[in-house]
C-alpha cells in the first residue's frame, strides 16, 4: 500500500490499476486496494507455477 499511498500524495488520487507479483497476493492486500478506490487489481494467486507444457505451451521464461 505504500506505492499507492506515495500515488495518492503525489497525483492527488489512487490509481486506477494496481499490479503486483505473487508475494503480495492476499484477500487482505486485494481488499485494502478495493477499499482504497483502486478499479483494477491484478495480483497473482499464491502457489507453485504450473509445469512445463501442463498447459500445452512453453513457458514464457
């Protein structure tokens, strides 16, 4: 929440989108940025990356 608060103080509002990698992924870090006026979050769900080719593709790295 410190980004957007830094966003916030900066800009005058909060973002629209919010992007974060799947450390921070929690109902508690989704709902503190709902809260916070924030449209769209995209935070990974926490767990281990699915195996090679599980989905029929490579992985991206």
């Amino acid at each position: 929440m410190d980004a957007v608060d830094r966003h916030e103080e900066t800009f005058g509002h909060v973002p629209d989108a919010v992007t974060t990698d799947r450390g921070y992924g929690s109902k508690t870090n989704e709902s503190k940025l709902k809260e916070a006026g924030v449209k769209k979050v995209a935070i990974p769900a926490k767990g281990r990356n699915p195996k090679p080719g599980r989905n029929g593709k490579k992985p991206m790295v």
